[in-house]
C-alpha cells in the first residue's frame, strides 16, 4: 500500500523490505550500533538459586546486565580481524558483510538479540516492530521530501577533518551529540 506525500511523493511498504533498501536498514543498524538505544546496566535479583558453568549462586544474588559489552566486543574482534569499528560504515550490515562474518567470532553480531534494539523474546518490546518501521518509513519519507546539504567546512586534505568518530568532538548525553557546527541546510525538494 502507498501513503500519499504532503509534497506529491510517495513512499510504498517495500521501503520496510531489507533486500530492496539495504542502506535504508544499513544506516539504522550502524546508527544503532555506535549509539545503542540504552547505554545503561540493568541489574536483576535471582529469584531462585542459578547455575552458570557450574558456579551456583543463590536465590537473591544481583547479577547485572551490562547493554555495552556487545560494543565493545564489535571493537575487540573488528580490530583484530582487520576491519575498522570506528568508522560509521552502513554497508557492514549488507547481506554479504554478514555472510562474511558467518564462522567468525564476529557473527556475534547478527544474532537476534544484538541485531535491533527493543530486547528479544519474550521479554521483547510488544511495539518493537511499529517502532522499527516508523523509523525507516520517516527516513525514507524525510529524504524524499527534503534535500539536505552539507556546507563544505573542510577540505578533504585538512588534517582537523574526523577519520572516525572517536575524533569528533561531542559532549555525551545518551551518545554522543557533535560540539561543532554542522552547518546542515535543509529545504523541501522541488517537485
């Protein structure tokens, strides 16, 4: 089904379909992945007596959950297998970069519960996929209906231009949030 655009646009259900928008999926995967959803430990009380390779804890013992540590295993295991976990790169969530990783360590990644924010199972957000398509269906609906421009700030050769985002000097809220100007241009797209 198509929803008609405010400026003549339209944007179809197939924007939701992975295969036909990988960058779409791509860039919420890799946003995803820099600034997850919750950068914050959950700490959960045992209701009863847990065995974890053959240690026992007791009923009442705090074991805390830590939303991070997929992140920084990416980092861990991307820098020892020669790819960059620094640079915001969509194209590492294509079908064939995951392909890639399968047999790896890195496959890690692709598993359900690191692959989309929302948690997973049972305990999963009951709007996680209203949420997930909301968001690439205004993504979408955003690049048709407005252009964006970057004025050029730097030039390829300054050596002050970030190479990563480690280099990009940002005050940290939930993620980071740039401290420069970006000197963004938005305006409609003509029809």
């Amino acid at each position: 089904s198509a929803a008609k655009a405010e400026h003549g646009r339209t944007i179809v259900s197939q924007v939701l379909d992975k295969s036909k928008t990988p960058f779409l999926h791509g860039l919420v995967r890799e946003t995803h992945r820099v600034t997850p959803a919750v950068t914050v430990n959950l700490i959960k009380d045992a209701l009863c007596p847990v065995s974890i390779h053959e240690t026992e804890f007791p009923a009442r013992t705090a074991f805390m959950f830590d939303s991070t540590t997929p992140q920084l295993q990416l980092v861990k295991e991307s820098s020892s297998s020669g790819k960059d976990p620094w640079l915001f790169d969509p194209t590492r969530w294509f079908v064939d970069a995951v392909q890639e990783r399968k047999g790896t360590p890195l496959q890690t990644l692709d598993h359900p519960y690191f692959a989309q924010p929302f948690g997973q199972g049972l305990r999963r957000c009951p709007g996680a996929a209203v949420a997930s398509a909301e968001v690439h269906a205004f993504l979408a609906q955003f690049v048709l209906d407005w252009e964006l421009k970057v004025d050029d700030m730097w030039s390829e050769d300054d050596a002050s231009v970030a190479k990563d985002y480690r280099e990009v000097p940002s005050l940290m809220n939930t993620g980071p949030v740039p401290d420069f100007p970006t000197n963004l241009r938005i305006r409609p797209r003509r029809l």
